[in-house]
C-alpha cells in the first residue's frame, strides 16, 4: 500500500510539473507573439500610416482613421499578451482593460460592475489572476457559443471575489474536467491560494467564481 501511494504520489507530482511546464511554454509563447505583433506588424502598420499621410486625397480621411485605430488596437493586444507590459497594475484595472478591449474586436456583449474598493496583490498573483481571466474568457470564444458575459469583482475586508457569467450552451462539468482549458484554470489558482469555482449544465451557460484572500 505504501508502494502504491508513493506511485500515486510521483504521479500527481509529474502531472503538476507536466502541467507548469505546459503553461510555462504558454507563456513564452504569447510574449513572443506579443513582441513580434508590437514590433513586426506595428511597424509595417505605422508604414502605411505614414504612406497614407502623404496622400493629400480627402477620400482617403476614413482609411487612414482606420488604420489609425488597427494599430493602437494591435498595441493594446500586444500588451495585454506580453507578461512584462502587465507589471504594476491592479487586476481591476487590467480586467477593465480588457472587457474594453474584447468589446471592440468580439460580438460578445460584454459588461464590467466592481464593488468595493481595489487593493492590489503581488505582482505575480495579479498577472495569474489575469491569466485566469483570460483563459476563461478564450473558452467562452472557443466553445459557449455565448452572446452575453458579464464579469464581477467584489473586494471585501479580506476576501476578492472575481466572477465570470456567460449565457452560452454550458456543458457537463465531470465530461471536460480533466481539458488542458480547467486544468490551466485550477493549477494557477491553487498556485496562488485562490479557490475556483465552476457551475454549469448544458443549456444553462456557465459561471466561474475565483475567491482569494487578501491581505487586508
């Protein structure tokens, strides 16, 4: 019995480094994709702005106003991807940043209530919590087939509560329970000492709660 534990043991151990690691390549990747959509695809974009300013054409007022937009909305893809542009923002504020951004290049209809007053964590726990967010809100794109989201932060005394409600087809939790999507979730949440959440059912959408202390 104590060989089979131990076996269980190693095992749990190497599915929790196989998972880090997994997210860990995650990471390096989106800032990788971050630096060359920034660097590469921003250049060649501010390249046409600047081609288009020379045009004196007045037909040309909308394009360029277009394309104005495109490259600050590029920019602001870039750094919501890259971990380092993140640095010394409240997760308030980067999930606001965000819901702003997704409003403007998604169909989702997406709406943002805070209660309480913001207090920020260490940076880290603030980047994770972010990530959480994002990851939850790639599965809605990918897969809730959901029209409306609605996300909440409520700052307590000790306690911040972060929810994320869709309306889309949901799904039975015990058949996607082990997907890379909820893994990824739960991993950095018991990585930072948060505790998650997950109700839904098919035909229901579905609703994501992340509760972690903080240090008030």
């Amino acid at each position: 019995m104590r060989h089979q534990h131990q076996i269980k043991e190693m095992e749990q151990a190497f599915n929790q480094e196989l998972l880090k690691s997994e997210l860990e390549i995650k990471d390096q990747t989106m800032n990788n994709i971050a630096a060359e959509i920034h660097d590469h695809i921003g250049q060649l974009l501010s390249v046409i702005k600047l081609n288009l300013a020379l045009n004196p054409d007045p037909e040309l007022k909308e394009t360029k106003n277009l394309v104005a937009q495109v490259i600050k909305d590029v920019r602001s893809l870039a750094h919501s991807m890259h971990s380092e542009a993140l640095g010394g923002k409240s997760i308030a504020e980067l999930i606001l940043t965000e819901v702003e951004r997704l409003k403007k290049s998604t169909t989702l209809q997406l709406q943002f209530q805070q209660e309480g007053d913001a207090h920020t964590f260490d940076p880290q726990t603030e980047i994770f919590l972010f990530r959480i967010f994002q990851e939850c809100i790639n599965n809605i794109l990918k897969h809730a087939e959901a029209k409306n989201v609605f996300v909440e932060l409520i700052y307590g005394l000790s306690l911040l509560t972060i929810s994320i409600t869709d309306d889309g087809k949901g799904f039975e939790i015990d058949t996607l329970k082990e997907g890379l999507g909820l893994r990824s979730i739960n991993y950095r949440a018991k990585l930072i000492g948060a505790k998650l959440d997950v109700v839904s059912s098919p035909g229901s959408g579905t609703k994501i709660s992340l509760e972690i202390k903080t240090d008030k």
